[in-house]
C-alpha cells in the first residue's frame, strides 16, 4: 500500500487551465500507482479549462459546487459527487459558473513514455 497524505500534495500546473490550484494526490511517484495518476483541482468562480482534447480518457468527479463541462456544444452542469468521462480526443471545455470554489477529482492515466 502507498499512502501519500494530502498534507504532502504538490501543486501543479495543467496546460490551458486557468482560475484553479492542482494538487496532485497520488501519482508520479515511487511506490505509487502505476496506470494513473489522480489530482484535486480547486476553480475558483470563473475558472476553468479548454477548449482542448487529449489523446487518452480522463475522468472528473466533483466533490463540491458545480462545474459546466461543455462538449459539441452541449452543456452538462456537474454537482456535488457527479461524475463524467472525456472520451480519447473529444473536445471538451470546463467552467465554474458559481460564486463558490468547484473542488474536483481528476483520474487520468499516464502519457506515453511517461515514467511514474
């Protein structure tokens, strides 16, 4: 077991993101996971991500406020423990339309040639 306490979390900074704080909970590591990585991402109102695409699945689970995923046009407004997966390479857009903090678990696996 590889226990990584969120006191020893490292911010990071994800491409074309804007208004939020990553923490990166477990992955990249020693002794941690080996297909995925996982962080906590914190949008402030108006905060977001995209629009972009990535060639590999990812999923957000929200765990407090809202967060607006938009994807061919089509809004879908996440709550409290909703989740979704972003499909290889669909374009996708993320924004906090709410005056309150979106906390949000990130699940994404590693990139090719990526060493954990």
């Amino acid at each position: 077991m590889h226990v990584k306490r969120f006191a020893e979390a490292k911010p990071y900074d994800a491409p074309n993101h804007y208004g939020v704080v990553g923490l990166r909970l477990q992955g990249f590591e020693p002794g941690g996971p080996t297909n995925q990585w996982i962080g906590l991402s914190q949008f402030l109102p108006g905060g977001g991500a995209g629009p972009d695409s990535t060639p590999f699945e990812k999923v957000y689970v929200v765990l407090d406020g809202e967060m607006t995923v938009i994807v061919d046009g089509h809004e879908t407004v996440l709550g409290r423990y909703d989740s979704c997966t972003i499909a290889p390479n669909e374009v996708r857009q993320i924004v906090n339309r709410r005056n309150d903090v979106c906390t949000m678990l990130v699940v994404i696996p590693y990139p090719p040639g990526a060493k954990p």
